[in-house]
C-alpha cells in the first residue's frame, strides 16, 4: 500500500478511502466485519457525514465499529457537516458558529472519539454566512483539541483562494483538502480546481468516483432510467442526462478496461489515481468481494495509450453533454452541474 500525504499536511492516507456510507444498509455485524476486512487490507482513511444514514446514524455505526474492533488510533475518521439535521429548525444546518459547534459535539459523540481527523464543510449548504465565521469555529475546534484538520466539499477554485486569504489575514488554519466530483464523464474540476490544488497544496479526495456504478457499465444503453440519475434532481435535468454520449464514453471505458486484464471499476480509479493532483477517490462497497475489486486499481498501470484513449472519447477539462448541458455553465441558484455554487 502506497500511503499520500493529505495534501500538504504530514498525515499519511491510503490511495484509496473507505466511503462508510455505503455501509449502512448492513446490520452492525456486518458494517464492523467489512470495516475490519477494510482496515486489515490497507485502507486507513474512513469518510463519512453527520447526514449519513439519516442524522448520524453511519457515525454512531462507526463508533461502535472501531471501539469493537480496538483501532481508531489507525484511522484517519474524516467527517462532514452543514446538511440538515433536523426538518424544521433553520438553525439545524449551514456554516454557522452555533451549528459547527453544536455539530462536532455530537459527531464526537456518536464516533465515541476525543478527537476527529477532518471536518469539512459539506456541500453548498450555508454558503449565505461569511467564510470568516465558519473558519474561526472550525479554528477554536482545533485549538480544543476537537479537531485535527479541516477542509471542504463542492468549493470552487475561487471559494478556496478567498477561504486561504482570510485564513491568513487572521492568523487561522487553512482548509487542507477539498472533496469535489471527478471522473471521466465530468473532467470540468481540471479548469481550475487541480491547478490550485497542485499550486496550493491541497489535497484532493473524490466522491462517487464511479458515478454512482454507472461507470463500471452495469446499465445498458437506452434504459429508460437508472439509479445514478435520481441523486442528480429529478424532472429535465434528469432525461437530459440520459445521452447517447455518456454512453458512448462509458463502452470506450469497459474496452480498455478489457484490453487491460482488469474491470472497468478498476480502470476507472485506477486512472483517477494516477491523474495529477488527485489524492484519493471515496470508494463505496458492501461485500468482501467489491472490496477485493477496489483493491486490485492499484495495480492496475496506466500508460499513455490508455490516457490517449479516454481523452478522445472524454475531452479533458470538460464534462461530457449531461453534465453541463453541452458546455453551458448551470444557473447559479442550480444544485447540480460542476459548478452549483454559492457564497
């Protein structure tokens, strides 16, 4: 196993990070058996969010996991907040003060840990609240000894530089890492996201690197509609998706992946591996078996046929035509495309 560094920071993660998430349609037997099977085998970076599972309930699985199995001193714990957590309260989400504060305590406690690893900033939620005040809770939190480290998720490249300004104008720590949507279908996070990371030291961690499974070519051509799609907003939105083109990129993938000896789930992280500034990507799996397939990417060698390839079928820097409805950037107050945000 070779282990990265998270970005800049001297912590040592495993090039592929275990997405909890997945896990929680398992019973707590079996969510700490594949947990262990996980740990054993390498894998030391755990990724979860407060909203998992319906309001806490992939943490709290977590926590009896590694306090079964004796090993949070090996494990890199990296959680979320800013999703809602409770259906009506206006102040139960967002980047404020009150609710970082009150939200880490509670991830503490269903973790059953002093401390955790990083916390992040989920999504687009609370993007109405000054980033100074977010950066001082999360500062206070690592001063307490609550926090290690900290970092974002769905942030643009300008999001980030403002954040690393105000880090520095009042002397408090910086975002380490960003965990942003990346894979051959939707390449748009090399327009400037990637080069600020390499330029910034920022680590860069990948969810749903697989598209939900879509690529790994499970879902044939003209299905009328597939799992993936429902994450991604109902109504025209969704059937614009569903595009000959996707399709297109997604058998390109499966041949190589042929040529190759291995499955297309492997090429495709494989190659998300080996893309400069990418960190890690968040693999979801919940059998011993998807585990021993997630494993066998990385040694899978990519070459520059293989990325003559894909680039030829998937254009770098951009996404192909469902994701950004052929290069027309989303309307700002979207939640979807590789741009929604909103500050």
């Amino acid at each position: 196993m070779q282990y990265r560094n998270l970005g800049r920071t001297g912590v040592k993660v495993s090039p592929l990070c275990i997405g909890a998430g997945s896990f929680t349609r398992l019973e707590q037997e079996g969510f700490t058996k594949l947990l262990g099977e996980s740990i054993d085998a390498g894998l030391n970076f755990l990724d979860t969010a407060n909203i998992y599972g319906g309001k806490g309930r992939d943490e709290q699985m977590i926590g009896l996991a590694l306090k079964d199995l004796g090993c949070r001193d090996k494990v890199v714990v990296a959680t979320k907040f800013s999703g809602p957590m409770h259906e009506t309260d206006p102040n139960a989400r967002g980047f404020s003060r009150r609710h970082i504060i009150e939200q880490c305590e509670a991830s503490l406690r269903r973790l059953q840990t002093d401390w955790i690893d990083l916390y992040q900033l989920h999504c687009s939620h609370g993007h109405d609240v000054p980033v100074d005040e977010p950066l001082r809770a999360l500062d206070d939190l690592i001063r307490a000894g609550k926090v290690r480290y900290v970092g974002t998720s769905h942030f643009a490249a300008w999001q980030l530089m403002e954040s690393m300004w105000v880090s520095r104008e009042l002397g408090l720590n910086r975002f380490v890492c960003e965990q942003t949507s990346y894979h051959p279908l939707d390449r748009t996070a090399e327009r400037e996201l990637l080069p600020f990371a390499l330029t910034y030291g920022l680590a860069v961690i990948l969810w749903s690197p697989m598209a939900s499974g879509f690529l790994t070519g499970k879902y044939d051509r003209g299905a009328e509609k597939l799992p993936f799609w429902r994450m991604l907003q109902a109504g025209e939105v969704e059937n614009a998706r569903m595009v000959d083109r996707a399709f297109d990129v997604v058998e390109e993938l499966v041949a190589i992946a042929r040529d190759k000896g291995c499955t297309p789930a492997q090429f495709v992280l494989a190659w998300d591996l080996a893309q400069p500034g990418i960190t890690c990507p968040i693999v979801g799996y919940r059998t011993s078996e998807q585990l021993r397939e997630n494993l066998g990417a990385l040694d899978v060698e990519i070459t520059d046929e293989d990325r003559a390839r894909v680039d030829a079928v998937a254009r770098p820097r951009q996404a192909v035509v469902p994701y950004n409805d052929a290069g027309r950037e989303p309307p700002l107050n979207s939640d979807w495309g590789p741009h929604p945000y909103r500050w």
